[in-house]
C-alpha cells in the first residue's frame, strides 16, 4: 500500500550483521472493488490504509480482496482469505455479505470485523462496527430515564430500522426492569395523524418519552401531531436518531425543540475528514470512518498472540464515530454524544461521548 510504504525506515548504517524484519501479519481487506460499488470501496480500502499507516505498524499487510458486492463473492473472498493465512478479515459491506462471509472464516478460526450496522450478523468471532440502531437507543434511552422517564413509546416506519429500534427498546426496558414499551411500527403512507392517535390509544395513562424513527417532513409531522392526539399532559419527551444530526431543520417544528438523540461526534469526524482529504486529494465518504475503525482494531489484533482469536475485550478504541468496545461475544459498545434539537440551526451537543460499557452510554 502506498502510505504504508512511507513509514518504511533504512536500517542502521554500519551494522555488523543484517536486521531480520519481525513474521508480517495478513489482514484480507473483503471490499466491493469492482462492480456499482467499487468507487467506495476503494475509498473505504483507502481509509484502511491511512489507519495502517498513522499507526506505523510496519509488519502489518492489508490483502485487499474484491467481493463484487455479492455475496457469493464475499464467501469466495472469505475462503481465498483463509487460504492466503490471514490474522484477520475485515469487512464486508453489507449483512448479507457478512452472513456469507462467515461461515468460512469461522470455520478457519479467522476474525471478522465488518462493516455493517446489523446487529444481528454478530456473534462470537463477527463484529460488526457500524453504528446500531442498538447503540443509539441504548444511549438515548439511557439519559431519558435519568430524567425520569420511566413509561416509553416509539412510533417508527415497519421497515428493517424500525423493527430494530423496536427490539432495543423492549430491550433496554427490559434490562432496567421498565414498563413494556408502547411500538407502533407504521407503513410508509400512514398519515401523521394517525401514527400519533395509535400510539396515544395504546399508552393507556400517557407517556414520559416517545421515540420516533422516522426523519426529516415525517418525523416533524408526527411530533406536531402528538399533543392533539392525547399525549400532551405532560407533553413526552421526544427522542430521535442518528439521522437527525444530518438534518438542521428539524428545529423548525416547535414540538421537536428539545428533542434528544445520540450520534457520533462531529468533532472527531471532521478531524478524520481532513486527514482523509490531506492524504488523498478528495472528501471521504462516510463508509471510510468505519473502514478506518475496522481496520485500526485489526491492525491491534494481530500485534497479539496468535493464539488469541479476536480484539482484547476491555480495551477501549478511539474511532472515527466514538470510542468503541468490543466484547467476546460480537457485541460491540459504542460511545455516542448526546444532542438537543435547536429552534434554529444545527443541534446542540449537551453531554459528549462516554467511555463504552460506562454509566451513561
């Protein structure tokens, strides 16, 4: 790789005998490099290379592996990985991707670190480094209830994200012994109107805090809708999701001023941003971030024995989207800032990132 080649340094002038290099470790890069993918991909490989090289690992080679963005290639990409003796995979993109790619690395004993948000490829040996629905709720969940929340609803589209905000919310609620969440999951040309009057139906003796998982005109419409349906004595707390950051006029809805939800920092991102354009000419896409976790905690991984199958659990690393934690299971905790909707312009950050697996996170 071309920056890794930078940190490559002579040996020392006049010594007796020549310097034997440390055994290099493989790590098999699963990338969609050809195909309607192949522009990021080759952005996300070039992220990897940048983690690579900042850390200065000299004994360190990325084997980048075209998957097609298929999933029959992610698995013969996966087996090719395990032929070449790899320490670790990282990627695919996708979770369906993952699913295939699996299967053969686990049966070598290979890690998988990918890069998708779902949850539900993960398990023992598969992390997956997106960030999660999970994560989010957990977070946003987290400082309602330390408000006083104790009674939560979420009103959410019925596609694949709100199923899964829907799981972590019960989830959660189950973990801090709470109410059973009220969850209306709706079609994608219910009217606002009647999302809201669903969910005030079903809560019974109100709520303390409503979660919506929706973006943007929709999301405005249902949290303007909420008070005329019920849910106005006290009004809930209105919670969001990552999407929101991307949204600066989510403010406008009066409804919505105040509304809390969990993100990863900006501050951090923009940091990566720079490094990224410095280095290569142009602006990341946002897949890279997690192309540069991914394989920042690769390249951790096989500084260590080999007969440690994965990431040392405990061990904190600083991502691109927040500190990162990854556990023996699969399950990958992730610190994410809290932010308040503003009235005008970009939501405010009230309380910054906390360590994984921390009070509060």
């Amino acid at each position: 790789m071309g920056l890794a080649g930078c940190a490559q340094q002579a040996s020392p002038i006049g010594s007796r005998q020549p310097l034997q290099e440390p055994p290099r470790s493989r790590i098999a890069l699963l990338l969609p490099l050809s195909g309607p993918q192949a522009p990021l991909g080759l952005a996300m490989g070039q992220a990897a290379e940048l983690a690579l090289f900042e850390r200065g690992n000299r004994n360190v080679d990325f084997m980048p592996m075209d998957t097609g963005g298929s999933t029959s290639g992610a698995a013969e990409a996966a087996r090719r990985a395990s032929s070449a003796g790899v320490r670790v995979i990282v990627g695919p993109l996708t979770a369906a991707e993952t699913s295939a790619a699996s299967s053969p690395a686990r049966a070598a004993r290979i890690p998988i670190i990918a890069f998708t948000n779902d949850a539900a490829q993960a398990g023992p040996g598969v992390w997956t480094l997106g960030v999660t629905p999970a994560q989010q709720v957990r977070r946003v969940m987290g400082a309602a209830q330390s408000g006083g929340a104790r009674r939560f609803g979420l009103a959410a589209p019925d596609d694949a994200f709100g199923r899964a905000l829907a799981v972590a919310m019960r989830s959660e609620a189950s973990t801090w012994g709470l109410p059973e969440p009220v969850v209306v999951l709706h079609g994608a040309r219910a009217s606002a109107g009647s999302v809201a009057q669903d969910l005030a139906s079903r809560a019974g003796g109100g709520l303390d805090a409503v979660m919506l998982g929706s973006s943007g005109a929709a999301a405005r419409a249902i949290a303007a809708a909420l008070a005329p349906a019920g849910l106005s004595e006290p009004p809930p707390r209105i919670l969001g999701h990552a999407l929101w950051a991307q949204d600066s006029g989510m403010g406008q809805e009066v409804a919505l001023q105040g509304a809390l939800f969990a993100a990863p920092d900006p501050g951090s991102r923009a940091r990566f941003d720079a490094r990224y354009e410095g280095a290569f000419g142009e602006r990341p896409p946002r897949l890279a971030g997690v192309a540069y976790d991914a394989a920042g905690v690769a390249a951790r991984v096989v500084l260590t024995p080999r007969g440690q199958s994965g990431p040392s659990t405990g061990e904190v690393f600083d991502g691109v989207d927040g500190p990162i934690r990854l556990q023996p299971d699969g399950v990958v905790l992730r610190g994410l800032a809290l932010f308040a909707v503003e009235a005008m312009g970009e939501p405010r950050m009230v309380e910054p990132a906390p360590s994984p697996g921390s009070a509060g996170s």
